[in-house]
C-alpha cells in the first residue's frame, strides 16, 4: 500500500507552519514534506516530526533567492561556490529530520547559455557526492514549463539521461506525476518504465493540482500500477486543495493512519 506524505507548503495551510505537522499527523498522515524548512531552526523542524510519529519524505535544497524569482541555481553560471554552501545548510536539517532524500533545483536558465548543461552536470555531481557521505538520495525532478516558464530541466528524458550517464547510487528521478501528465502524458508506461530510477513520487490532479480525485488522470489505478511495481517510496501529495484541506480528504480514507 503507497505511503502518502502530506506536502505541508501546499496543504494544511489553515494552520501556521509549525503546528500543521500535527494537523498533518491528526489526518491521518504518518510522513510529510515541504518545499523549504529554512526559515525554522532544523531542532524546530524535528521537535515537531517526533512528536507526532512522523517520518520526513523530502524537502528540497535551497533555490537562491525565491523571493526575487530564482528556482535552483544549479544550472546558473557563477553559483557553485553559494551551491557548495547550500548542500551544508540542507545537511544540517537532514541530520536533525533524518530526511533520506533531497531535492536540487535546476534554475531559471538563460536559453541561449552554453555553460547551463556544464554548470548543471557538475552541481549535481557535487552534490550528489556530498549527500552520499551522509547516506542519502539526490532527486532530480523535471518541472513543467506552465508552472514554471524557462525552468532548465524540462524534460523526463533529459533527466533520465543525465541520471544514467552519471551513473551515480544515489541519483535518482523525482517523478511528479502531475508534470509529468502535463509535458508529455503516457504516465503508466512512463512509470512502468523508468521505476529502477526513481527515488520519489507526488501527485496531483490535472490540470489544476488539486486533489488525486478525478480530472484527466485514474489515480486509484496509479496507485495500484506503483504498487504492483513495487514501489518502497514515499507518495507526496503536492497538491492545492480545493478549499479547506481536511474537507477534501476522501479520496485518503483507505490509506489514512488509523
């Protein structure tokens, strides 16, 4: 049966940061996620998990400056020095949440910029190798173009790729099936596919990211296609709901802690 996280950035958002971990908890969840953790000291962040007998899916390295309108900088010229400190930062919530799996965001590239694949490739190699040392999994997730206009990792089989020319153990795909139905659909073959690689997956509906309930995609039949896959991971629901997030959490009975 999958494992469902509550993605806390997106969800929950009733409640102030820190107390939806026990809202999450309360639902029923028995792991959450989150975009960022950084504005909360990491013994904060891990106060919270043990108190509520949740486990920690994910969360994603720091992108830069996201007020300012960067997401990632790895594939950025002239970042690697501000990356190196970041994977610092991120380990010391990874130590204090005992997160297996992290997150690098590509960026915001500039097209017409030879250095971006260079840059990129040699980010994710670094960071993968620093991540290892502390025994946990690099995600590379490909983000649709809609969402997110000239985000440099675009496409499934250019992550695919890179995850396979590198060679890494710890490198692995973030499939997010929402972007995935959006940049290139075929999502049951996709996943039958590519499932020796992939570190980690989340859901929403598409095409307007709200709850796995209906819309262009059969999630009951996902869900029973990953499971037949064998699938070990984490499910992150990384949607927005509708209205008040306990009010639409049907879809989550056969699966919610008891």
């Amino acid at each position: 049966m999958p494992v469902f996280a509550a993605n806390l950035s997106m969800m929950f958002n009733e409640w102030p940061f820190l107390d939806r971990f026990a809202a999450a908890a309360d639902a029923g969840f028995t792991a959450v996620e989150y975009l960022f953790p950084y504005e909360f000291p990491p013994e904060a962040i891990s106060e919270r998990l043990v108190r509520n007998n949740l486990q920690q899916a994910l969360f994603n390295l720091p992108p830069g400056d996201w007020a300012a309108g960067e997401r990632g900088i790895a594939a950025l010229p002239g970042r690697f020095d501000a990356l190196k400190s970041d994977v610092e930062r991120a380990l010391d919530y990874a130590l204090a949440t005992g997160v297996k799996r992290l997150h690098l965001m590509a960026g915001i590239a500039d097209p017409h910029d030879e250095t971006a694949p260079s840059c990129y490739r040699r980010s994710v190699t670094y960071t993968a190798g620093q991540l290892a040392e502390a025994g946990i999994d690099l995600l590379l997730e490909p983000i649709n173009g809609r969402n997110m206009p000239g985000y440099y990792l675009n496409d499934f089989s250019a992550a695919e790729e890179l995850i396979t020319e590198l060679d890494l153990p710890n490198l692995k795909l973030q499939f997010d099936i929402y972007h995935r139905q959006i940049m290139h659909g075929d999502v049951a073959m996709a996943l039958r596919r590519l499932m020796p690689i992939v570190g980690h997956i989340q859901i929403a509906s598409v095409p307007s990211r709200h709850e796995p309930d209906g819309e262009e995609l059969n999630y009951p039949y996902l869900f029973g296609e990953i499971d037949r896959l064998g699938y070990g991971g984490f499910i992150g629901c990384e949607y927005i709901p509708r209205a008040k997030t306990l009010d639409g959490l049907n879809w989550f009975e056969p699966f919610r802690r008891s």
